[in-house]
C-alpha cells in the first residue's frame, strides 16, 4: 500500500505536518485547492491500491520538483522552464509563436503563459513585440541570454531525463518509448514518427 504525499494525511493532520507552517504558506485559493487535492488523493490512498491517476499525478509531482532543483541554479522553475523550451523548439521550426499559440503548444493556460513571459521578460531571457498579424497579440523571442539560458537548462533537463529513467532502460529503452507511446495515447495524441 502507498503512503500518501507526506504532511497530507495520516497523523501530521490534513494539511501540513505543522499546521502553523502550512497556515502561513497558503497564499491563493489555488494552493487551497492544491492542498484539498492531494488530501483527496491521499485519501484514496489509503483506502486501496494506488490508482493509475495517482500514480501518475506522484510521478508528475515527482518530476516537477527534481527539475525545480536542477534548474534552481539558473534561475528557472519547471514552468518557466516549459516555456521557454517550447519556445526555443517551435522558433526552431518558424516564425516565433505568440503567447496563445506557444500556450496551446505547452498544455498551459493563456493566463499562465502570459504571467510566465511577463517574469521571463523582467529577467531579460525573452521579448514580447507586437505580433505583426494582430496588433492584439504578442510575439515571444527568445534574446541572446535567453538562447544560452534555454541551451544550458536543456542540457540539464536532458541529464535529468536519463537519471530518471534509469530504472526503464533510460530515455531510449524500449520501456521508455512504449511508456511514451502509453502517455500519448492517454493524452489522445498522436505519437510521432
């Protein structure tokens, strides 16, 4: 039987293993709803076999993290991170995208991306012209820091990758790639060639 993610249930309480830490620590109604989440999971738990939802909502958490910690050195979170990666690949192959294409790209809300490019901008890694179709929009460009930034983070990341999955033959396996072509399929996407 799984544990559930510490400080979410069991004896330490539902919300934090020191109730007066995690008071101070919600800051938004979506750390809220965060926190009644992970109860909810830790919940199931509990009570039966680990779901393959939450299996794969650990191994996102888990994910999230180890990249928050490789690329604390840079400046990055993993979010960030997933914006300017995506950014770099689809500028790689086009015209820079804006903000609500480079949204769609990443999974991530247009509100999201547009907070992200906002901080990423103030860190002087990325632009954000006016798109010449639409006055309204906002292209995304990487700048001469935010090209050596992005170079380095992948680097990082790709490090990473192996690390993690190791234990499946690496990135390359051939557990790796059914695993790969498993998630597509969950996500309804067509895997690649």
């Amino acid at each position: 039987m799984s544990r559930p993610p510490e400080g979410v249930g069991g004896r330490a309480g539902l919300i934090a293993p020191n109730s007066h830490e995690a008071a101070g620590s919600i800051t938004s109604s979506r750390d809220l709803r965060q926190i009644v989440a992970m109860a909810i999971v830790a919940i199931y738990s509990i009570c039966m076999e680990p779901t393959l939802g939450y299996l794969v909502w650990r191994l996102s958490m888990k994910w999230r993290s180890s990249v928050d910690r490789a690329l604390a050195p840079l400046g990055l979170t993993h979010a960030q991170y997933a914006v300017l990666a995506s950014l770099s690949g689809l500028s790689a192959r086009g015209p820079e995208p804006s903000q609500r294409q480079l949204a769609d790209h990443a999974g991530l809300e247009p509100i999201y991306v547009s907070k992200l490019a906002r901080a990423l901008e103030n860190a002087r890694l990325i632009e954000r012209p006016v798109h010449p179709d639409d006055p309204r929009a906002v292209r995304l460009v990487l700048t001469d820091r935010g090209r050596k930034t992005v170079a380095e983070a992948i680097a990082i990341v790709r490090s990473l990758m192996t690390e993690q999955t190791a234990a499946i033959g690496g990135p390359n396996g051939k557990q790796a790639k059914e695993f790969r072509e498993n998630l597509l399929a969950l996500l309804g996407e067509n895997p690649s060639p």
